[in-house]
C-alpha cells in the first residue's frame, strides 16, 4: 500500500521538478508564416459568416412554416417581428494587406539616429535649514 502512495506523490514531484525543462521559447513567425496565419483568420470569419446566413435562412424557413401551420389550424397569428434580412456573404475573397510602412514613398528622407548627447550634470539639491 505505501508503494502505491509513493508513486502517486512521486509522479507529480517528477512534473513539477521537470517542467522548467519543457518551457522553451519559440522563434518569432516569418512573414509567410504571419500572411498564412491572417488568411486563415479571414477564411475563418468568412465562415463564419457563411454559417449565420445558413442558420438566418432555415430560422426563415421554419417561421413561415409555423406561420402557415398556425393559419391552416385556425388561429389568430400575430405579426412578425420586424428583423433585417439575411446578409449573402459570397464567395471567400483575400486580398493580403500592404505593408505600406515598411517601405518609405520615393522622395522621402529617412531619419537617422544621431548619438546620444551627454547628459547635463543634475542640479544640486538645495540644503535644509
């Protein structure tokens, strides 16, 4: 029994103890790396988007289906709610953004670092009396 209890504590001593190990630090992303990353995060919330227009469309569908239930049974139906109708995303288009910072406009002067003057001795505390 107190074979079993050393394992069970001595597992989680052996992670704790070894997981400084494991904690490396990556290497920045690459430009290719950044512009598949920001392509994918735009194909995503076109997706998305694609999604909410489906789920708007069969809400539609399904509304004027309980309507015309409701009409065929005889009942009073209520006006519907005012809503905004479904917004088409269309097909998935990406245009990658210029980096228009990187690059300075033709005729533009580049500033260039002068070195740092030497600082200026700090004023003497004044004295107490």
């Amino acid at each position: 029994m107190n074979k079993h209890i050393a394992r069970a504590l001595a597992l989680p001593l052996v992670a704790f103890l070894s997981a400084g190990l494991v904690q490396a630090k990556l290497p920045a992303l690459s430009d290719d790396a950044k512009a598949k990353a920001a392509e994918t995060s735009a194909k995503t919330a076109w997706t998305n988007q694609v999604a909410n227009f489906q789920l708007c469309k069969s809400m539609d569908k399904v509304a004027v289906a309980y309507v015309a239930q409701v009409k065929k049974s005889g009942k009073e139906v209520k006006p519907a709610t005012a809503t905004p109708p479904c917004a088409d995303p269309g097909v998935f288009s990406y245009a990658p953004p210029v980096a228009a910072a990187a690059v300075p406009a033709a005729g533009t002067a580049v500033a260039i670092a002068s070195p740092a003057a030497p600082a200026s001795p700090a004023a003497p505390a004044s004295a107490k009396k």
